[in-house]
C-alpha cells in the first residue's frame, strides 16, 4: 500500500510539473482561455489517474483480506466435512443397531407352531398344568386328557383360548387372503383323522412277542410316525 501511494504522488508531482510548463508561456502571451482549458486537461488526467489507483488500491486490499480468511475459510471447511462425516457414520451405527434390534425382537414362526398340525396356532389354548400350546381344533380331535408333548392331565372344559396370544399371532403372523388355505387345512384334516385313529382303543388281538410291551407303547410308537412321516410329506401339499 505504501508502494502505491508514494508512486501516486510522484505521478501526481510530475502531472503538477507539466501543467505548469505547458500554462507557463501561455501565461506570458495573456491567453487566459486557453491556459483554463489547459489546466482543466491537466486536472481531468490527474482525476482518472487518481480513480485508476483507488480501483487498484481496493483490488490490492481486497485480495490481501481474501489471503487472510481463505486459511480459515478452508478449516473451516475440513471441520465441517469431518462433523459431517462423523454424524452420518453416528446415525449410520444408530440405524443398525435399530435394526438388530429388531430382527433379534420380531417373532419368529417357529415359537408360535402347533406341536401336533405343525402350522401357526388357531384359536391357540394354553394348558394351564404344563403351559404347552396347541390349537383348540387340534386338542378337540385329539380328544385327550392328557398333554399330547409332557402327558400333563388337564380337562378341556377348563381350557379357553388365550385371546390375547390369538391377536398377537394375527397380528404377526395375518392369514394371506391371496393364498388358497386348503393346503393347511388338508393337512390339519389328516392329522386329526390319524389322532381320531389312534386315540381309539384298538381291538384285542392275538398274543404274539410284540405284546411283551405295554399296547400302550406300540400305540403311541405308531402314532409318533404317522406325525413323522405326514409332517415330511406335507411339503408337497
């Protein structure tokens, strides 16, 4: 700035130095009009020259501030990006751990099946000896008074559906209104068939070494691989 300035003054002294050598002999001949006119050339060119440098000098200036807040301007920028990518990382983390958390939470099909029809509880009863679950249609063609898993005595008559695990389960678990029920159903209706089927005394029979057993285990040996061997095939229904 102070380079600027002193070169201006000398610009201005030298301007100052040739008005007065070209008014000087004018003045001598008494032409007062045309040293006028001179002079106000003179002071037309010291006008521009001193607006040039002001234009200049605030340009200098101006560039001068620009090199003392671009330092700062640009950590500033580092820190913001870095906050930035430090909060997305944040609620990225936040995010997964919500979803786990989820995940691990929901309830899964397997906790809500039917020991005995092997699909979702309908109408689920909760035995209250033993706390086992079945679906109410399963126990009534079971048509047992003992639990069908621990052998727990209970009397259906004192069972009702647990109404609130029934909303739980609709609400987790809706029917699908797209997809045809009669596969399900078919295979609840020969699961029971088999239960009806074997929760009928059988007749008497011819002693033979088989019956060295209780009947009792045979029944339930046979009873435990129709289950077997329809849970195996309901596959393909």
């Amino acid at each position: 700035m102070s380079r600027i300035t002193h070169h201006g003054q000398q610009v201005l002294d030298d301007l100052l130095s040739k008005a007065n050598d070209l008014t000087h002999p004018i003045r001598n001949n008494g032409n007062l009009g045309l040293e006028q006119c001179l002079r106000q050339l003179c002071g037309l060119e010291r006008d521009l020259y001193l607006h040039h440098h002001y234009i200049d000098s605030q340009f200098l200036v101006l560039w001068d501030t620009l090199a003392l807040v671009e330092a700062p301007a640009a950590r500033l920028q580092a820190d913001w990006h870095q906050r930035h990518q430090e909060s997305v990382a944040a609620s990225q983390a936040i995010e997964d751990k919500v979803r786990t958390l989820i995940e691990h939470s929901a309830p899964q099909a397997d906790d809500f099946t039917c020991a005995i029809c092997l699909a979702i509880f309908t109408d689920p009863i909760t035995l209250p000896a033993c706390l086992h679950t079945f679906c109410k249609s399963c126990l009534d063609h079971a048509n047992k008074t003992v639990c069908p898993l621990c052998r727990s005595p209970f009397r259906l008559q004192d069972c009702s559906v647990n109404v609130s695990l029934s909303n739980f389960i609709r609400f987790f678990f809706p029917p699908e209104p797209d997809l045809p029920s009669k596969p399900c159903s078919r295979r609840r209706s020969m699961i029971h068939a088999v239960v009806r089927q074997w929760s009928v005394r059988p007749p008497a029979r011819k002693a033979s070494i088989r019956e060295e057993r209780p009947r009792s285990f045979w029944v339930d040996q046979r009873y435990n691989q129709e289950l077997l061997n329809l849970s195996r095939r309901s596959l393909w229904f």
